[in-house]
C-alpha cells in the first residue's frame, strides 16, 4: 500500500448556539500516534476545519484503522474552537468502513446550556398524558406562566474511554455509553482488518535504573582515507590522488596523480565515462519524490500544544508578530510581502509553521525576507490552485536570519 492509498473518510458537523445561530471558529482534529506505511513511518499532524456562514464544517481525514496501516485502531483527539464556547477536548476514531461520519453522532454530549454542540436529529414528540377527572363544581383554571431556567448543569462532567473491543472482519463499528450522562464512559467496537487481529498494545514499563558503564570496546580497524574535495575542475591546476571535484554536473575523485595541464579532465562530455586516471563519484539524477514526512519533535519547555494564531485575510506588507503562536493561519486575497516581530532572545532559535490558503482569485505571491534560505538552495513556491492549502515551516533567530522548509500536508 502506498501512501495514496490511505482511506480517507469525510466528516462533517454544524455548530449552532441555543438560538439557533450559526457559531464561529474552527475544530481541530490532532493525533500523535505513529503509523507505517509501506515500511514508510507517518505522523498525522493537526487538520484544521474552519466553520462555514452556516456554522458548518466538512473535512477528509485520513482513517485510523485502516487494515494496511500498522498501527491500527488509534485515535484522533478533537479540539472545539468555537465560540463563543466549544466542548472540552475529546477522543474520536475514523473506521475506513465509513464513507461519512457526522460529529452529532460520534461526538460526546455534555448537557451544559452555555456549550454549543453539532446539531442532531430531532426527537419525536412524546406521549401525550392522561386527562385527569374534573373535580366536583370546579372549573379549569387559566394556564400558569412559564417556570424559571433551571440551574446550570453539573460543571464537573466527565468522559471517559471504557473497554475496546475487536468485532469481526466486515462488522460495523458502534460506540456505546456505559455510563451517566453527566459521566460518559464511552465503549468502542472496531472490525479487524483482514490481514489478521492486531495485537493489544501493553502498558508501558517503568523505567528501570541506569546500568554501569559496560566496558570499552576494542577499537576497530581504521577506514580507508578520505577524499579531498578541491570545488571546480581547473585544468590548469595539479590534482593528486583522492582528490575529489565537479564537472559537468558530476563529482570526480583522482585515482592517480595529475600535473598541471596535462590535458585530462575527469571526462569528455557530459554524462561521458571517466578518462583515465579519474572516477565518477556521483552524477546528478532527476528530482526524487517529496520524502515522507519526519517524526513530530518534542513539545515546547511549557509541555502545551502549538498555539493557533489567525492572521485572517491578508495582503500587501503583512508583519508577523512570533510572540503571539507557533502556527499562523492566512487567507491570501492578493500578493503578501512578510516581515517578523517577536524575535527569539540573543542565541535563542524559534521554529514555527505558516499555513497559507488562497482566495478563489489563486495564483498569489509571498515575498520572504531578504535574510533566509531554504535548505540545498532550492526555491519554495506557493500552489497556484485556488483553495489550496500550503504549510511552510520557519526555523528563525534573534537576529532574523530564517531558514524555511515544506512541510507535507496529509490533510
């Protein structure tokens, strides 16, 4: 299975308050947990959905279970970034058997009138009571006005993951409650894959003391000597053995001795073979695949998440201030010259993403700072679809000196 193949699976959701109006904001579907792919290791990063006018939402993630995948059956935890208040954080799996999962249905239900919540099906009407029997000589009374709000609800409500259970191949996947409605305990049946049961994972072991220092090993048999890299081939210049240069968009080393003019470069043409006395080193090829992306580093010193920062709509001179996220959101409506504020303190370094959007006009610009690079001399360029979805990440110092790099979106 290649990495294209992953199952992706659709899910949707409407936010609206108790008026009934549409909410604001975005929901943010993250996971930590490493998968393999092809012997290809994959870490999905955060998938952000921002609300529509109509305060909805529809996004394809990648699934969690698919049968090709190892490891299978983990989770996706998701965070509410609504206002004008979102669900506390809560954990959610995406079967590949699913072409479409609505939150109203697999998200948590927390009975608190200030939270917003995906807006599901509406219940019947229940049975109507009995008529009691008129009382002697009396007669009906007029209807009593309407009672007070009830208190808010229990704020110290929980949810909790309960047992997981492995269906057989072909089943459906169900999540149950086993608890109250105030304490959630949710319950997960998930399908196997065919490819056979995965096993459970254990828990993890304490960490066991530090061993003494082993003894040193026996030093081993020294390598061979190294090449001398010498830049460009100059014919007018003496080159001894093992030295290495480039030349017609190749790298040679000497494997003899070579005087000053003596009319012998490493080769006669470009993509030749080697003229006497020289051997090729490495040729250049064409343009690989984009590498998969690497394992997700460590949290910041104060143990939190990535703080989302929204620039909104922007265009012409746009300043970003550092001190305010790690990831900076945008939605390009015209060419964008960028600056940063917020530097790291002298000898400090920073890292964080920019993730830029296009309007529906497309084909915008990003002018960096004159003080950057990115790495092996090779130029970023933004997508010039409309709508489509660009992460760079920005590693810069005290002194404004950045080095940027793609980061591959598996959104």
């Amino acid at each position: 299975m290649a990495l294209s193949d992953w199952s992706y699976v659709t899910i949707t959701g409407t936010f609206v308050d108790y008026q009934g109006n549409p909410c604001s904001g975005s929901v943010v579907f993250e996971s930590k947990q490493v998968v393999v792919i092809d012997n290809t290791i994959v870490v999905p990063k955060q998938i952000v959905a921002t609300l529509d006018n109509n305060g909805s939402i529809s996004v394809s993630i990648p699934s969690t279970n698919d049968p090709d995948l190892n490891v299978t059956g983990w989770s996706y935890k998701v965070y509410e970034n609504i206002s004008p208040i979102g669900r506390v954080p809560y954990n959610i799996f995406v079967p590949y058997t699913s072409t479409t999962l609505d939150l109203a249905t697999i998200a948590p239900v927390v009975p608190a009138p200030q939270l917003v919540s995906t807006r599901g099906p509406k219940g019947d009407k229940g049975d109507q009571g009995a008529q009691g029997s008129k009382g002697d000589q009396g007669v009906q009374g007029p209807t009593g006005p309407q009672g007070p709000q009830g208190p808010q609800g229990d704020p110290t409500a929980t949810v909790e993951v309960g047992d997981t259970i492995t269906l057989p191949a072909g089943s459906s996947a169900s999540v149950s409650n086993s608890g109250t409605d105030v304490n959630v305990v949710l319950n997960f049946s998930i399908p196997k894959g065919d490819k056979g049961d995965t096993g459970a994972t254990g828990p993890t072991g304490d960490t066991g003391s530090q061993g003494p220092q082993g003894p040193q090993g026996v030093a081993g048999p020294a390598g061979p000597a190294g090449l001398n890299w010498a830049g460009n081939y100059d014919g007018t210049q003496a080159y001894a053995e093992n030295d290495a240069v480039s030349y017609l968009k190749a790298s040679w080393f000497a494997t003899a001795a070579h005087a000053a003019n003596d009319g012998v470069p490493p080769t006669d043409e470009e993509g030749g073979a080697a003229n006497t006395g020289w051997a090729l080193l490495a040729q250049e090829g064409s343009q690989g695949p984009q590498g998969p992306q690497g394992v997700q580093g460590a949290k910041g010193d104060d143990g939190h998440i990535l703080t989302l920062t929204d620039l909104g709509n922007i265009t012409g001179s746009v300043s970003v201030d550092l001190s305010t996220g790690n990831v900076f959101t945008g939605t390009l409506t015209g060419n964008v010259t960028l600056s940063y504020t917020g530097l790291p303190a002298s000898g400090k370094v920073v890292e964080f993403e920019l993730r830029l959007l296009q309007d529906s006009t497309g084909g915008r610009t990003v002018t960096w700072p004159s003080n950057g690079k990115w790495p092996g001399g090779a130029v970023f360029v933004l997508t010039t679809d409309a709508n489509a979805l660009d992460y760079v990440g920005v590693s810069i110092d005290s002194a404004g000196n950045w080095t940027g790099y793609p980061v591959e979106d598996i959104a």
